[in-house]
C-alpha cells in the first residue's frame, strides 16, 4: 500500500533554522520525498563540505561526516 501524505517534518537546530521535508508513507515505511539536504548537523554544529573527489574519498574512508555537490558542482 502506498499511500502520498503532505506531512511535513520539521528539523530544529541551535541555530533556530527549521527545514520543511515532504515524505511519503509506503505501507509502514516513511520515506523523504527528496535527497537530504544540510548542512548543520542537530546540535548546530557545521557538516564539513568536501568540496573535491578526493576530500570525499578521505571522509568515507577516515569516516568522517561530509557533504558534497553532485558531481562537486554547486549550480546543480
């Protein structure tokens, strides 16, 4: 069963920003209707951007949190 909700969650932070994301519910799942988009983690503090393949490649590998652009190109 699929079914489309306007529910909309909230994301508060220290910062006192709030993020709107739309889900969907599919059966017992809720699903995001789009990719994750931030850049603050909850307690306020900043998502480090790796901003080339290869800063990307040494957060994943040292496990350490990173946000990227598609393809390293922020007009997209």
């Amino acid at each position: 069963t699929i079914k489309i909700t306007n529910k909309i969650l909230e994301e508060h932070s220290k910062r006192q920003l709030v993020t709107k994301f739309k889900s969907v519910v599919i059966g017992t799942q809720e699903w995001m209707t789009e990719n994750l988009s931030v850049k603050f983690f909850r307690n306020g503090d900043p998502i480090p951007v790796a901003k080339t393949k290869e800063e990307w490649t040494k957060a994943g590998r040292t496990g350490q949190p990173a946000w990227c652009y598609y393809d390293n190109k922020s007009g997209d």
